[in-house]
C-alpha cells in the first residue's frame, strides 16, 4: 500500500501495470481518471471513492484543481510493482489534462 498525492494541476504519464491490479481509496480532493484502451472513459473520483483498475488497463489520472491537493491509499496485488510499469507516450496527446 502506498499514499499518494497528486499536487494541484499535478497529473501522471499515462501507463498500465501489465501484471496486477489496483485499488483506489480517495481521501481527500477531487481527481479525475481517463482510461481504457485509448483512455476513451473518464471517472471523477472523489473523497470517499473506491475506484478500482484492472490490470493491463491504461491510465492517466490527473488533478484538475489550482487550489487543492488530491490524496489517496493505493494497494495493488503486486508487491513489486514498480516492475510492471509500460508508459504510453503514443495516449499522451489524447488527453492533456
């Protein structure tokens, strides 16, 4: 399990973790989520929120707030998983956030 914190306007690469699963439990702040295979679905995740992402699934999650932090408790089902990381550079300009 990990803490994460996306600073406001913040956002990650988008990628996939080929080999495991994650599980999202929102804290605090409002982020969003694009995903799918050309991260066509979009999700607003809120304090509160479980969202959960299957593995092999691209993401791109990001933090549309300019004021405000968004914190969340991650676990996925791969102890390593850093491992399994694939960026996908080629979904960057679907969505700049």
């Amino acid at each position: 399990m990990q803490l994460l914190t996306i600073p406001p306007g913040g956002r990650a690469f988008a990628h996939k973790h080929t080999t495991h699963e994650t599980a999202i439990y929102a804290l605090s702040g409002v982020s969003h989520v694009w995903h799918g295979e050309q991260l066509e679905h979009h999700s607003i995740v809120q304090p509160g929120d479980f969202f959960y992402i299957p593995a092999d699934v691209p993401h791109l999650p990001y933090n549309p707030s300019r004021t405000e932090s968004v914190t969340a408790i991650i676990a996925r089902t791969d102890p390593n998983e850093q491992e399994s990381v694939v960026l996908l550079p080629e979904l960057e300009g679907l969505h700049p956030a």
